[in-house]
C-alpha cells in the first residue's frame, strides 16, 4: 500500500496570525520525537559521564600537568623486569589460532636433510584394494552435496500429472472467515486532507508555554468562572467524605489517662514488701576470693601419710 502524503490546513489562531508551513513542521517534528527519560536528572549526581573513551572523570588542573614526579614516583613507574631469557620467548601466535604455517622455525640442517628409505616408505598414500569397486560421490550425503541427492530417471521426468498428484500439489486455502493483518498506514481521505479545523480545535493546538526546568508550578491561575460556580447538589452529596459503618470502634492509644481514684490509692503493706527490688550481689563479688591463694595454719602443720610420700616421689628413667 502507497503512503499518502497528509497535507495540514492552514490553521489561524485565535488573535488571527497565520502560523507558517515551518512552524507546523516543527510542531509535528516535536510531537513525534520520542519521549526522553528523566531518571539522568534524578538519579545522577557529579559530572555526566561517558563509558568507552579515555577522557577523565574530573579535569586535571594545570598545576598537576606542570608537576614534576618525585624520585620515588619515578622509582614506582618502572616496569617489572622480565626474568626470562628472551632470545627463547616464543611469540604469542604459535600456538593460537593465528599461528603460522610452522609451530616454530626449521633449522637449516633439518631443511638440507635427506629423507630415509623408511620415510619416503611412510609418505606414500595408502592405495585402494584391488577388489574395490567404484562407490557413490562423496558429494551425495555430505555437508557439500548436489541438489539432488540421486540422479532422476527418465522415465520420472516424462510421465504426466495425476488428478490426485495435481489436487495435493494445492496450496490449502484460507478459511472463509479469515481476516488478515490490518496494516499500520493507510490512505487519508481527501475530504479530511481538505478540512477546516474549528476555532476550539485550533485553540487545543497551541502548544502550552511552561517555563524551563525540569518540573512545572505546582500553583495555576484559576478562572473567576470557576472561583464563582455553584455546586450541584450532586458534586455536593459526592463530594461527602465516606462514613464509618455502624458499631465501628476506634483503636486504642497506647498510653490512656490514669484515673483519680487509681492516683489516691494507698498501697497495702504486702505491696510494698512485694514492690521492693531483691538485692543480689554481682558475679565478681560471688567469684571474688581474697584468701583464695592462702595456706591455713592447718595444713602447714599437716603430715602426710606414707602413700603419699610414696606417690610424691618422681619417676626414676634411664
């Protein structure tokens, strides 16, 4: 299908001036630019970053471009020395997929070398059996076939069409309630390209003028229509905040007022003997032992038995 080019009438505004082709064409342009996304604004904080290149972050002063290295900078900037010997380094390519012909060079004496009865013996092909017969191509169900995998005879390609070979060889047919895709763009009516627009739908045309900036005044003039209307008594009964159901009871705070006779009560004596704190001493008082380390007079003047003396004695070893 053809698209149709639309031709915009010439619309005037309400004070009468013409709005020119150029005009509507940016119009049009603007309205059809996608819409951009404001997460940048609001969730990037510092310089607005591009990923890839090699510029930096924040931009270096020229001081810093004018500084001299110090001793031990110079002494950091140095590259890490290569132990091995280079004269056998072996370039990267030889044993990647971009590796030469070779893995490594060939010596000249291996280049000058004469082959070996026994290895002129090795290097020949091996031949077919003598008995062997011919087989198939190779081409015929391999990745490099022809396009057909055997030779038609003759006689298939000379015979004629059967009525059944003829009826299956139909593509099958739609159904009769079939309805297919309806296409993005179709042509405008000559009658619409021709139209006058009325005075209210040019009005909604003119784009509303916002000030810069990211978010709009959240305060607009109101009209003194609309500061001088007089609700309905419909918008006045919709406009009635919804009632609780009956029997509905609110939450109870959590702190509540005590009452006086709660504030003049006198306690009994049992009470306050039970609203005394228990007193308990601490752990480091409980595991505190001042004559913890302390011999008594007792077991300084003590004696001990046979057995223990005897078990007090150490083990003699060679």
């Amino acid at each position: 299908m053809a698209e149709a080019e639309v031709a915009l009438p010439r619309v005037e505004n309400s004070v009468g001036e013409g709005r020119t082709r150029s005009g509507k064409q940016y119009r049009i342009m603007t309205l059809a630019a996608p819409k951009q996304s404001k997460a940048t604004y609001w969730t990037s904080f510092g310089p607005n970053l591009v990923w890839g290149n090699q510029d930096p972050m924040w931009p270096i002063s020229r001081y810093a471009l004018r500084a001299r290295a110090t001793p031990r900078l110079l002494q950091l900037s140095q590259p890490k020395r290569i132990f091995q010997d280079e004269t056998k380094h072996i370039p990267q390519y030889v044993f990647s997929c971009g590796r030469e012909s070779v893995l490594w060079n060939v010596s000249p004496a291996a280049s000058k070398a004469k082959t070996s009865v026994r290895v002129l013996q090795l290097a020949q092909p091996k031949t077919d059996h003598s008995d062997e017969s011919m087989h198939r191509p190779q081409c015929i169900f391999s990745c490099g076939r022809s396009s057909p995998i055997w030779e038609v005879t003759g006689a298939a390609r000379n015979c004629g069409d059967r009525e059944h070979t003829l009826r299956l060889s139909l593509p099958k047919s739609l159904h009769r309630d079939y309805l297919s895709n309806r296409e993005v763009q179709w042509p405008v009516s000559s009658a619409s390209q021709n139209a006058l627009p009325t005075e209210y739908t040019a009005s909604l045309a003119i784009a509303k003028n916002r000030k810069d900036g990211l978010i709009r005044e959240p305060e607009w003039k109101v009209s003194h229509g609309a500061m001088v209307a007089t609700p309905t008594a419909r918008v006045v009964e919709l406009s009635k905040s919804k009632g609780l159901v009956d029997g509905y009871q609110q939450c109870r705070d959590v702190a509540w007022t005590v009452r006086g006779a709660a504030k003049r009560a006198v306690a009994s004596g049992r009470i306050e003997e039970l609203a005394k704190p228990i007193v308990r001493e601490t752990m480091d008082h409980l595991q505190f032992n001042p004559d913890a380390f302390n011999v008594s007079v007792a077991a300084k003047k003590a004696k001990c038995s046979d057995r223990t003396a005897e078990l007090a004695q150490p083990i003699a070893r060679n």
